[in-house]
C-alpha cells in the first residue's frame, strides 16, 4: 500500500448552529477519502434524505472529526468564540483519528481559529470545496439528532423542526414557557424571556 504524504492532505471545516437560540454549536473537520464522493453541497442545499445517505457514507469511508461547543460555553465566551473552540475540537479529534496532521485546513468563512495548523478561510467554502461540503453535512447531521433529542424533553418549542432557531413558534413557546437550559441566555430573545 502506497504512503500518503500528510503535507497533501486536506481538511475541510465547517460548523453547525451558530444562530439558533438553543442548543450546542457543533463542528465537524473532514479529510476525504481519495477517490472522493459523488454528491456533496452545501449541507443547506441538500434534502434531509440526501443528507443522511451522504452523512452515512461520510462516516464510512471519510477521517473525520467533530468538536462542539455547550450553551454554557456560549453563554460565557460568546457564540463567535465557542464556534472556534468547536472548530477546534473537530481538528483535534481529526488529528487523533488520523494520527498525523493534515497539509493544510481548509475552514468554511471568514475567520480561523487561533490553532497551530496551517489553515485558510474561505467564504462561502462549503460550496466551493468537496472537504467543507462533507464536514458541513457532519455538522449538520449531528447537531440536528442533538436538537430532535432536546425536543422529546421540551416538545413545546419545536426544536424537531426549527431545529432551536428563532421561528414563530419557538419564540411563543419561550414567551409563554420560558427558558430550558438547552437555552443560550446570552441571545437577546432569551435574555428577554428571563425577565418575564
């Protein structure tokens, strides 16, 4: 079996969660397997089935890794900087998985992690390159199954189907039941339902 030169070796990030008003913000990091797969998008594009069929064979054949960050640490370092301690986490994961680190990081947007890999920001990345495409399907997957979980606790705010984002129905649950700790009480909607 041929060596791999880790110096070519690409990982994509990207995350999940940075705008709902609950739950985590997760992340994934993924280094492709080399003959690729077929189908990856922007996780935003794609329909859940197609998600769950890609994630599957993500898992499979693809080195990943993913990192999160809980509403505690939002709450207390603020979403920008839980985002990049979850992208964090996800390289490190990866690098364990893998053993070895990769050339280069390839992260989705305009900010990096202060991390001492090798990495670029690349706006709108999970459209532009299949490794990001891949960890943003992850991401996604995974902090969708966090929410769907919250939900059969709180079914009243939704989050089976808003996912903890701000809809109409999450923000009339809030006002009228107030805060879960699943909640980010840094968020102003929820700073505002406290004090109901």
């Amino acid at each position: 079996m041929p060596m791999i030169d880790s110096a070519a070796l690409e990982a994509g990030v990207d995350e999940a969660g940075r705008g709902p008003l609950a739950g985590p913000v997760v992340a994934a990091a993924v280094i492709l397997c080399p003959d690729g797969i077929p189908g990856l998008a922007d996780s935003k594009t794609l329909s859940f089935a197609r998600r769950e069929k890609l994630e599957a064979e993500i898992r499979a054949r693809c080195v990943f890794g993913i990192g999160m960050a809980n509403v505690e640490e939002i709450d207390s370092i603020n979403i920008l900087q839980a985002t990049m301690l979850a992208m964090t986490r996800a390289v490190d994961t990866l690098v364990s998985a893998l053993g070895e680190v990769p050339g280069e990081v390839l992260v989705d947007g305009n900010r990096l992690p202060r991390w001492g890999y090798r990495a670029r920001a690349i706006v709108k990345g999970d459209a532009l390159h299949p490794c990001i495409s891949a960890a943003s399907i992850l991401a996604k997957q995974e902090r969708d199954r966090m929410m769907r979980a919250a939900a059969a606790d709180h079914p009243q705010y939704g989050w089976d189907r808003n996912m903890g984002y701000g809809t109409a129905e999450h923000l009339a649950a809030l006002r009228q039941h107030g805060p879960t700790p699943h909640h980010r009480r840094s968020f102003a909607p929820v700073a505002q339902a406290c004090l109901l």
